[in-house]
C-alpha cells in the first residue's frame, strides 16, 4: 500500500466523530493558550498527559497535535493585538503585527496569519505524509549502534537547541539521565538507586516529571514575573478580511515561509523561533515595500506565520519517524506515546500503522478548524487576557495535581510532582532549560540498552561504535548539532531582534 492509500485510510480514522471531537478540543485549547502569554502547547500537552490517561491512544494522540498546531496559530493574536507574542516563535509576529494594528489595520494582519498557517500547515503535512515513509525505510536498517548514535544526537540536539547556553542545556540533560538509572535494571533486573524505597523500584514516572517540569515549574516561573502585559488592546477597526492589494502581497511570503519552516523544523537543531526569524530576515530582502519594514509590513507577517506552521509539521518528522524530539512539545508529546506503551520511530509505522496515519490525517482536518475557529472568533480570544492572573495560575496548579492523583493515587508519587515541581520552577529563575531533563528521562534507558547491546556483540570494543557509516553520519550531525543552532542564532536572531528593539516605543 502506497503513502496516499494510507493518507487516505488515516483521514477515515481521523473522521470518525470521536476523533473529531478530540481533535476540535485539541485546537480549541491550543489556540486559546497560544493566547496567553508565557501559556505555551507544551504546558498545555504536559497538563493534559494525566488527564488522558484512560483515553483511546489515538483520540489522545490527535488531541495533543491539535494543541501544537492550535498553540502556534493562537500566539499570532496578542503579538498583533497586544504587542506580547504567546510564545517564543511568534515575537516576529509583533515586528510588523502590532504597527499594523496601531494603524488601523489589525483585521488584514490577523487574516494574513490565519491563511498563512492554514496554507503552511495544509502543505507541510503532506509534506510529512510523503516523506517520513522515506525516513522510515532508512531507518529500519538500524542496528544497536546507529540506534546509539541516533540517540546521542536527540541528546546534543535539545541540549544545544534550548536556552541560551549549550553548557546549561547539557546540565540540564544530565539531570534527566540521572534519573533515568533509577529502578530496576533492564537487563540485569538490580535495584539501581532506589534507596530502599519501593515506589522507586519501577523508575521515575515520565508523566510526573512531565506534568511537574513543564505545568508546576513553568507556572510558578509565569506567575513569579508579575503582571507584565499591556492594558490597552489594539481594537480591530474595519474589515478583518484582505484587501487584493494584500492579496498580492501576501502569497509570496506564504509559500516562501512553508519551504524555509518545513525543513528547519525537521531539522534535528531547527525549531520554530529560528524558521520564523529566519523568514522574517528573507521577506525583508526580497520585498518591494523595504521602506514599510518597521512600519507595518504585511509580508512581515505573512511570511513568518507560515514558517512557523510549516515548522510545527516539519518537528514532527524526526518525531514520528526516528522518535526524535526537537521541540519541547515535541519532547511531552514523546512521554504522550509512550505512556501507552507506544515508542515512535520506524518500527511504529509498521506495527501501529492506523494510528500513525490518522495522528498525520488529522493535523489536515485541524488545519481547516483552526482556519474556522481563528477570524469570526478573534473578540473571543482576547477577552481570555481579562481572566484574573491568580485564577489562571491557581487553576492550572488544582488541575495538574488533581490530574496526577487520578492517574497515580499515591502521597509518595504527589510528593515526587511537588519535588520535581520545585526544581523546574528553580531551573527556570537560573536560565536551565527543562525540556533536556524530561528527554534525558525518556531516552536515557534506550540509550543504554541499545548501547550495552552494541558492546555485547563487539565483546567491549568501544570503536564498534564508529565503524558503522551511518553512526559515524549520525555522531558528525551530533556535532553539527552544537554549532548549527550558534550560527542561525547569530545570523537570524540578531537582526531581528536588534530591529525589535528599534521599534519599541
């Protein structure tokens, strides 16, 4: 059976009235934390984990990929309206958004953005349709080292990708492969540092580090900055639709943001902030209007809105295909799979195939829901800012502890969440990123048993390790994976931001 004829059996899946359902709660509250500034999809996803538990795996699956795709349409909103973008990705968005909304043209900006996602996410997720069926053949001729090596890259690769400094996200890593040894070994079947305690003997839940890290730790880190966010909201004067002049200048940027977000978001070192800054810098060479660059470019929109839709589908590339996470969401939405005993990669395609294909068919129906949602709803959204800060935050914390008593009804594991909780919210204060420590957490034990399997069959040879081609490509790409996010940074964010700065009032 081809890619389409599968494509087409995930969109039967993805039809079926529950999934659909799950679906429309996926992009509904993506969209509506995309909204609130600091809130990102991966808070969101974290916070649902326990939740969705007990629920049909694909139903969840499709739900956890309408809050991505929801996420990064929502933080066009108050970028534009607000000036606050929503999340990292959509402080391009602000540049040229919110100067076209103090000139009165709010409505255009916010329908460039919307069919701009909508365009790049309905070309991107053919584009993963058509070609992690590609990644997957390739990577079914693996072995225990070249499993090694992929692993080693996941590891740099979120280690250099998040925060600022590649030496606070390697800390952060080894965090998370610290407590991955914790509980019995899989091989051997010892006790490995449980300290005598039996709730440790099955190992640190996933889900707990999840929910604690990313929804205890990052909410307190939110709720600790204060009250930040502007008071006066840009109204929508006018027409919120396009003009045809806004047409012309429009398609352009839509199309040339899929094609740079798409691969930068596969990229094992990409991401969505760099696809949109990135964008943003290339729209600003190639547009005729350079002297509206700073004033209320609509191509300054356009462009990096599609980039970072397209980048959203691209993550999920390594993600499906190799088991890859270069995205903090993409990183819970790994602990999502495998709290149902799922791991993704090649081997997923072939044994779980429906519901990789209805997971992918999906992101197609989300994209036209969220294309519905987003323009008559705008009002709607922004009046989520007047939710009182200590409601949302003390909500968010009643629910993440009372979603983790339900899956796990334990005082030891609630005292583990309010731990891990504590130390999230302190490597927030210190500059650490988070997302190392849960990747290192779901990693770390297939890493280590792939590699004491591939030292099993040498008979201890460290040097097995690179004599495999495709090892030795996956540890020199491990590398690139430090320099790489240090040379887009440089290139792309610098300009930007130093015009961001520019144009602040």
């Amino acid at each position: 059976m081809g890619t389409f004829e599968f494509l087409l059996q995930g969109i039967a899946i993805a039809a079926q009235p529950m999934n659909l359902l799950y679906a429309l709660i996926g992009v509904t509250l993506g969209t509506a934390v995309g909204v609130l500034p600091g809130i990102g999809p991966a808070l969101t996803v974290a916070l649902l984990l326990p939740v969705t538990y007990k629920l049909d795996p694909a139903g969840s699956l499709i739900m956890f990929a309408g809050i991505y795709y929801g996420g990064m349409y929502g933080g066009s909103t108050t970028s534009i309206l607000l000036n606050t973008p929503g999340e990292s990705a959509s402080v391009v968005t602000a540049l040229e958004g919110n100067k076209m909304a103090r000139a009165g043209r709010g409505g255009p900006a916010l329908a460039t953005a919307a069919i701009g996602s909508f365009v790049a996410g309905l070309i991107a997720t053919l584009g993963l349709a058509f070609i992690a069926p590609f990644v997957v053949k390739f990577a079914l001729s693996f072995g225990p080292r070249e499993y090694f090596a992929l692993m080693v890259l996941a590891f740099v690769t979120v280690s250099a990708a998040f925060g600022d400094s590649t030496l606070r996200g390697l800390t952060a890593l080894f965090v998370g492969l610290a407590l991955a040894v914790i509980g019995i070994d899989q091989q051997t079947g010892q006790a490995r540092m449980s300290f005598g305690i039996p709730d440790l003997l099955d190992g640190i839940e996933v889900t707990t580090l999840a929910v604690a890290m990313f929804a205890i730790g990052e909410t307190l880190y939110v709720a600790c900055q204060g009250d930040r966010i502007p008071e006066k909201v840009e109204a929508v004067k006018g027409s919120v639709w396009m003009s045809r002049q806004d047409w012309a200048r429009s398609w352009k940027p839509w199309l040339r943001g899929t094609f740079i977000g798409f691969p930068i978001g596969a990229m094992p070192a990409g991401g969505a902030d760099i696809a949109s800054f990135l964008s943003y810098s290339t729209e600003k060479q190639f547009s005729k209007h350079k002297d509206e660059f700073g004033k209320g470019a609509i191509e300054g929109v356009a462009g990096p809105e599609a980039a970072n839709n397209a980048s959203a589908a691209g993550t999920l590339v390594p993600l499906l295909s190799l088991g890859l996470p270069t995205t903090a969401t993409a990183a819970i939405m790994l602990a999502g799979f495998q709290q149902y005993g799922l791991q993704p990669g090649p081997l997923l395609f072939a044994t779980n195939p429906q519901l990789v294909w209805g997971l992918i068919a999906s992101l197609l129906i989300a994209n036209f829901m969220l294309l519905v949602l987003n323009l008559p709803l705008i009002g709607l959204w922004v009046k989520l800012l007047t939710i009182p800060k200590p409601w949302l935050y003390a909500g968010i914390l009643l629910f993440a502890t009372l979603g983790t008593i339900g899956a796990n009804p334990s005082v030891f594991e609630l005292g583990m969440l309010l731990t891990f909780g504590l130390l999230g919210f302190a490597m927030r204060i210190f500059g650490y990123p988070i997302a190392p420590v849960v990747v290192g957490l779901i990693l770390g034990p297939m890493a280590e048993q792939q590699l004491r399997r591939a030292l099993a069959i040498s008979q201890g040879d460290v040097t097995t390790l690179f004599m495999s081609p495709i090892a030795a490509v996956l540890f020199v790409l491990a590398v690139l994976a430090v320099v790489v996010p240090l040379i887009l940074r440089a290139r792309g964010k610098g300009e930007v931001l130093s015009q961001f700065a520019a144009n602040e009032d």
